[in-house]
C-alpha cells in the first residue's frame, strides 16, 4: 500500500534535540540569544478565544512586512512552515515528473531526500576540493538548490559567478540563504531582477526563532504564485504569523544579536587556528572546523561523553570536518575548554 | 519553469475570513466557544526564549497524551500541520504516480485539489440524490479519501457499509473524521484493527483551535511511518504542540462545548423544519439546509447583505442548499432572525 519511491527512500535526519539541560547543544545552528522583546508582548497580549478562528489563509499582514523590508511587492513573498515547506513546494512546483533537480554536495542534507520524496531524478554536483562551487559542472535542471552560506561549510560563494550562473541557467534557481544575516552578502537583487531566481530565509537562525517554524521566499510573482496554489490552505498558524511579523519588525534587536555572534565567531576562530585547527572562512553563524592530529569522528564522541554536542557528517568530504554553532562567549570558551 | 500540472489545476479556496468583527461568521464550521483554560496557562507559562531552539520533529509528548486517549500505542500516531497536511501526504505516500485517488462527490472539496497536486488520476463517486454513499460504485484505488461526518452535508455513513468498504477495498481508506466528536458514532476501531484504515482528527473543529493548526491521524504503524517518513522534518512549531497537548488533556471542556453545541443544533434544525426548510440530519457542528420558495444563492446573497455570512457550494448536487456553522444559541437567533 505504500508507494515505492516512499519505501526506498532514505528519510533525512534532522540534528539531535537531546532534553538534558546540562548539555552544550552546538549542532542545529541555533541562535544562544533570545528573541525581540516585542516576540514576549504578542504573546502576552494573545487573546486565546482568538485560536479558535482559522488564520489568515495567505499571511498578508506579515508578507507585507516582509515585502517592505526588502523593497518587494507583496505577491513577491510566500511565507512558510520553515523553510523546509517551501524548499519541499519547489519540487513539486519547478520540475516535471521527467526532469532534473540539482544541488551542491556537500550542501544541505535534506535536498537529496526532497528529490527523493518527489520521486524526482536529483544530482549532486560536487564541491571542488577547497569547498568552493563550480557552476560550469551544473547539468541542464528544472530546479537548483544553491545554499549561500553554504552549510555544512559555512562558506559563501562569490556573489559574481552566482550571478553569472543564474543568468546562464534555464531552470528555477532558489537560494536558501538561511545563514544571509551573517554574511557580508546576499542575493536578494537577484531575485528582484530576474525571471527564475527564488532567495529563501528563514525565523530559525538570524531571529532566534526556530521553534516558531517560519521561512520566507522572495522572487518573481509568477513564481511564487506557483507555490501559493500548491501549498497546504492555512499553512502558517495564527501564533507564528503574529510572532513572526513582531520580529521582523524589530529589525535592530535581529542586528545586535548578529553583531554580537559574529564577533564571537571571529574570536573563536582565531582560538582555533591558534591550536592547529583548520578553520573554512565562515559567513554563517557556525564554524566547519578540522581537528589536528585527531580523527573528526573520535573527537566528536570525545566531545559528546563530556556533554557537548556538534554535528559530524560522515562520508565524502566532510568527514574529516566538525561543524559547531556559534553560541554565546560563555559556551564557546566551554567548548574550547573541551577540545 | 512552472509544471504544467501546477499550472493547470484549480486551487482550493478556503471559506472567506471577514476581518470586520460586526459580521456574524457561520462560514467555516469553527467553534463559538473558547478553548480549554489550559490553553491560556500553557500561552501564560511559556518562555519565549525556549522559542530559539527547534521543536521535537516528532512531536513525542502530543502523540503520548492522543495515544493514550484512544487507547493506540504511540508509533501509530502521527500528528500535523492541520489534518490538511496529513492529507496531502497520504496522496504522496500511499499511490503510484499512475494509480487513482477517488473519493465521494460532494464531500471536501479539497480532495481533488490535493489529487491534481499530486499530478494523480482522481475519480469522484456521486452520493445518492439523498446524499447517501454508495460504497459499491467505488473502483480499485490506491486512495480513497472518506469524510464521516460527511461535509458539506453533515450527514454520517452507516458504519457497518463503511466497515465492509474498508475490509474489500484494496486500497489505504483515510477516514477524515473532523466532526466525529459531534457525531454518534466514529470508526477508530478499523484504525485499529484493520492494516489499510488511517483516521484523522482535528484541534479546528471540537478542541475550538483552529487558530493553531493541529490534526492527527491514527492507523497501522507502517502506514504511519510512511507519512512520517516524507513529512517536513520539523512539521510541528513548539507552541501548536505546546496548546495541542494542554488541549487534548482537558477532555472534559471539549466534551461541554461540544454538547452546548449539539444541543443548539437540535434547536435550530427545528426551528428552521417549522419555516419550511429541509434540514439534512446533521452529525457535525454544521447544519445543511434547502431553503423553501427561495434560490439557495439569492439567500445567500441576502444574508450577506445583512452580514451574515454562510457557505455556498455552486453546480452540482449541492447548488440549492447552504452550510451553515452552529454557532452558540444567541447567534443562531440572530441568523434565524436574518433568514
């Protein structure tokens, strides 16, 4: 009774959530800051008789924040259940049964399955040996998945060969740019000018918002159209629109969070190197690290017995790597104590 | 870029949310009454820093508390971002890209939506003309989709035909049994007991939350594990699995409002059978109602001139009645007066 592509397919593993408060928990890029101030008075001010009523089906008062935020129009914004809902909608909107979705490998491990559960044919295209991509690989596709920063790496790519490769690509491009808040670029003008290019972001990392499940995507309206016909009626609860567009609103409590997690990154990572680490630049809000003199994996599980959990990826080119979160000075210097 | 079956399809609309509160809203079959005080305490208690970290992706403690209460273990339960994301993963879960999702004509007028989403052959089985089911003009499917209470016509299915359905169909039956708390009868026992039955409920209807989006479904752990394999790895925000779970513990305050509610429809269906009208016999919070000596859309267009605003289901067999919420006695005055 089960369709065949479901029974074979490798389900992605999201990073573990252990209960242990005791635990150092560096392994799902969360942010260690709280969210805005105005994300605890929507919630005080959340009237519960409210809940029984549906929500608004299309999220319009958040969309219009979010559109006015970037300089977009409003039919440019789907808002999602994460991200994750919308990456999922773009297989099932970009691609015929018959054709292509393409990805970097390493990039984020859920691409892979979402080819998978779409029962769609997926390639990876490899990453050269310096992590760095190299668009001319990339195969004629209906969909490529480009995330930038790129995770696990925490590397960006350079803003012109992207640019360069989505005017030369005749497929929808969608850049995740989950980690974009942390980084020196983005790639939203793209999205604005051209005819195929989606930027995806998300409430999980910059926001401190990950509990709430709430992602964006920006892009031409022909596009996004395309996803709002195909998504779930009321995909967005009530609580996460109102949260949601409380956060964004406070633009300046997002950027000191940022500021304060990018200085820590810079000061761990010269921590790092100082004790033989190899360190990829980060623009993200995590660090993919290489351990001197030591297999990734046995200090991974070092790590684990003294209650301080990173994620290791094993296989491919990643497996000599750690990727830590960026948490607070306190819990960095716990987990340099560690190491 | 678009897929041409994305292209093609007609999307559903879901009932219109009027943001003018001066308008009495009998449209969508939400409850009149406020959920569960443990719903306020449980928004009242909540930390919103906890809301930086991810939910547990498999919504652990929500689907202990629904296991229990039906007496299910736990593996056969999952829950989701509203029973409409459940649905929609069993079109992509439980048939081949060239089976077949039938379903009864009139019934949720999502079900063929989800079927051309899927890009998935779809038959509807006219009910009878007085809007009975007739299982056996069902052909072999993959799926079949079952409303029970049915809606729009509030009507149930004898559960002995529906017993005998599931046990020759060849097929996963997902029986969509939102209104079975205002119902007599419910058929959990096939879920249960039989390998190809999976029924779903909802917070929206009965638990008055709508607002939070939270359905589950229950059947065989394998077809479960199915779904949970293609889901959204972090489906389910904290807060939602947060108020589910206060939600579902307090069975008693669902149990009042849900007889509070049956006995304003008992009232109602009399009154309006003495002005005239024929009145379905309704097992749900809805009533389904053939207006005497009027066009059933002129009224409907009268009654939202004087802003009262019901459900109006053009073409078909459904074209001369109007669904009509249940909401508390006070209201249903106030739409008998409009009538």
């Amino acid at each position: 009774m089960i369709r065949s592509s479901v029974d074979r397919l490798h389900p992605y593993t999201p990073g573990e959530q252990p209960k242990d408060p005791s635990v150092l928990k560096l392994n799902t890029n969360e942010n260690p800051y709280p969210p805005s101030p105005a994300v605890a008075e929507t919630v005080a001010a959340l009237d519960p008789a409210d809940l029984r009523k549906y929500p608004d089906p299309v999220a319009t008062e958040l969309r219009q924040a979010i559109a006015s935020l970037h300089g977009a129009r409003v039919d440019q914004v789907i808002a999602g259940n994460g991200s994750d809902e919308l990456l999922a909608l773009c297989t099932r909107a970009f691609v015929e049964p018959d054709g292509l979705i393409a990805y970097l490998e390493p990039s984020y491990s859920l691409y892979p399955v979402l080819g998978d559960i779409a029962d769609i044919r997926r390639e990876p295209i490899p990453l050269n040996p310096g992590f760095v991509a190299d668009f001319s690989n990339v195969p004629a596709a209906g969909l490529f998945f480009l995330t930038n920063p790129n995770a696990p790496t925490s590397m960006a790519a350079d803003p012109d060969a992207i640019r360069a490769f989505c005017e030369s690509f005749s497929g929808v491009v969608v850049i995740d740019e989950a980690y974009a808040d942390f980084a020196d670029t983005h790639c939203l003008e793209l999205a604005m000018r051209l005819p195929n290019v989606i930027v995806m972001r998300t409430f999980s990392k910059s926001y401190s918002l990950a509990g709430i499940r709430l992602g964006y995507a920006v892009g031409p309206a022909s596009l996004i159209e395309a996803l709002f016909r195909i998504k779930d009626s009321y995909n967005l609860d009530a609580l996460t629109q109102a949260i949601g567009l409380a956060a964004v609103r406070d633009q300046d409590h997002m950027r000191r969070n940022v500021e304060k997690i990018v200085a820590t990154r810079q000061r761990v990572t010269g921590r790092l190197v100082d004790m033989g680490y190899q360190v990829l630049p980060s623009q993200a809000n995590f660090l993919f690290i290489k351990p001197p003199g030591i297999d990734a994996e046995v200090l991974f599980q070092h790590l684990r017995s003294q209650h301080v959990i990173v994620r290791y990826f094993p296989g491919g080119m990643t497996a000599e790597y750690l990727r830590v979160t960026v948490g607070t000075d306190e819990e960095m210097d716990e987990f340099l104590n560690a190491l």
